[in-house]
C-alpha cells in the first residue's frame, strides 16, 4: 500500500509527521501531488489553540501541485498539468451554481480527500490528495508553483475586492498592511483608486509606501478619521478595508467612511465581543456594511490570471521556503511576528 507523507496538528502547540493511505483516483477527480503549500493565518491560530477545530487537524488549504492522475469523466486537466487548490466547492448547490460558492452548502458532505481520522482543511501538508477536477485550476507551465500556493489569500482579497466595488478615482483606506492589507492595497492601485494605508509597524508602512500607497497613517499616534477627512477634503473614505481582527478598529473604521461609504469587513472576527452600530448615522449617510469570506472559482481565475501576467509581485509576501521535512521549523518561522507566508516544499 502506497503511502503519502503528512504533518498534522494532534493536539494545540503540537506538530507530527505521520503517513497516509495515499488516496486512489475516483471517476470525476484528479490526484493532485502537493508540490508547495503556504502556512495559513488559520493554520497557525489553530496550532495555537486560538481558533477552534477538531484535533487531530490536516491544514494547508494554499496549495499548488501537479496532476499526477485522472478519474473517468476528466476533460479539463490531464496527468503533468500544473494546478492550484480551490475551497472543496460541490458545484452541485443553488450557492455553488449562482456564483456564490463562498457559502457553498455541502462542503462537510463532500468525500475526503486522504483517508483521515480527524478534520481536513485544505489538506496540503499531506503530500497527495484526490479531489473533484472543478476544484483545481490549470496554470500556465511558466508560472513558479511557490507563488502559486498564493492564489488563494490572492483570490480572497479579489473578492472583497470585487464587493467593494471600487471605481476609478475613490479613496481607499486598507487598515493593516499584513499580507492581506498588502493585496488589498495592490488591487486597489489596479482599480484604479488612490490607496490610504493604517498601520502601527513602521517596516510595515515603508512597505505600504514603497509598493504604492498614496499615503500611511500610524493609528498609534494618528487619529484615522480625522486625518482621512484632511486627505478628502473633510467628505471621508469611499471604502474602508478592515483587516485587523479587533473589535476596537471598527468604530474608527466606521465612523471614516464618507457619504455612500463602504465598509469591508474582511477580518476574520474571532472575538464575538460587540460592536455598537448607530444606525441613525448608517441611515442618514446612506453607508454600506459589507461582509466577505474566502473566494469563488471566478476569484481564484482572475488570481491565478494576475499571478500569471505578473501583476502582483508574489515575492514580496513570501519570507521564508522549507521542505517538508523542515515542517516544523516552517511552522516556528511562520509564527514570528511580522511574518507573511511561509510556504513548505515537496
């Protein structure tokens, strides 16, 4: 029995490589072999035991890879093509089939993708998985696979992106320049906006600055309403991009955004602390809240598009490649503060 190498998370603060069952080829999937995979924010909150899963957990949903084999009814990809992971999309539901598989309904019913006893997410730090051939996309052979693993934070992005409905000529504030705040901004300098960036870190504003912001405030000695309204004119932020997960960002956040304004809630909220809303205020100034979660297929295409073309500079996000066997030095790397992503290599 062939077997496919893996690092799990057993248990909170705990990583173990283990082997797998390496899974067959079923009518309608490819077997994807893992050729890098990027260490998630969620990867890392869940070795930290700060966002709660199921132990033991399989993570690593940034992936790229090769096609090593195709299932009966695959007419897409064949064996050698160069492919990202998507989410588990079933392609199957009113969600899925309306383009709006971020909510896709039948992710938890899907078959797994490796025979494991515990909880998958993504499941690239295993190092071949089988999946539905709708839940990869071709690349170009040229395209370097480790930036490739990046298509899914990119395609993310693309989608909040895509919500705010940004137009040539509108202020854009992206509060954190973690990678997240760092694509926001990119994708909004292609839109076309001009790009206000918050943010404590100091090497983090320079970054802002030197990859395009019009301007980069420090919250920590700067009051970002205000000195928005300075930059516009005293009207505020046509949209507010919010990537910091604290319930205190959101007032400030708020209370920036001009007439018509919209508010992005791109941050993953794990604080279920609320947060005071006036509605009055909402009401009059005919604002917008908007929530948005992981990307669609058409995201993950218009990702893997500017990726491809060389729109986004991918390398700017990558500090630091291990081989599996260095997973764990991979994870230790990943947790220092400042880090953007850190991929592991088969």
């Amino acid at each position: 029995m062939e077997k496919a190498r893996a690092l799990i998370i057993p248990a909170q603060n705990r990583l173990e490589f283990t082997e797998l069952e390496k899974p067959g080829v079923r009518d309608y999937e490819v077997l994807l072999k893992v050729k890098a995979c990027s260490l998630c924010t969620l990867d890392r909150r869940v070795f930290l035991g700060t966002r709660a899963r199921q132990f033991p957990f399989l993570g690593g949903h940034e992936v790229s890879g090769i096609v090593e084999a195709c299932g009966d009814g695959v007419v897409g990809v064949q064996k050698g093509d160069s492919v990202i992971l998507t989410s588990a999309y079933c392609n199957q539901c009113e969600m899925d089939r309306t383009g709006r598989g971020t909510q896709c309904i039948n992710k938890a019913k899907e078959p797994q993708r490796v025979n494991f006893n515990g909880f998958i997410q993504g499941g690239g730090l295993c190092e071949y998985l089988s999946v539905p051939a709708w839940q990869v996309i071709k690349l170009d052979p040229a395209v370097d696979l480790d930036h490739a693993a990046l298509t899914e934070p990119l395609a993310c992005c693309i989608h909040s992106i895509n919500k705010g409905r940004i137009r040539l000529g509108d202020t854009v504030v992206v509060i954190g320049m973690g990678i997240m705040g760092y694509f926001h901004m990119k994708l909004a300098l292609l839109r076309g906006a001009r790009v206000i960036v918050s943010e404590m870190d100091e090497a983090r504003r320079q970054k802002a600055l030197e990859g395009g912001a019009h301007a980069v405030l420090d919250p920590s000695g700067q009051d970002l309403c205000e000195e928005v309204r300075k930059l516009t004119g005293g009207l505020g932020a046509d949209v507010v991009v919010n990537t910091i997960p604290s319930p205190a960002v959101w007032d400030s956040a708020i209370q920036t955004l001009a007439p018509y304004g919209r508010l992005i809630a791109y941050s993953s909220q794990d604080s279920k602390t609320p947060i005071g809303v006036d509605f009055g205020m909402m009401h009059s100034r005919e604002i917008e809240f908007i929530g948005t979660l992981n990307p669609t297929i058409e995201d993950n295409d218009m990702a893997v598009k500017l990726i491809a073309y060389g729109l986004i500079d991918m390398e700017e996000v990558i500090d630091g490649r291990f081989s599996f066997e260095q997973g764990k030095e991979a994870f230790a790397a990943a947790m220092k503060p400042g880090a953007y992503r850190v991929i592991i290599k088969y």
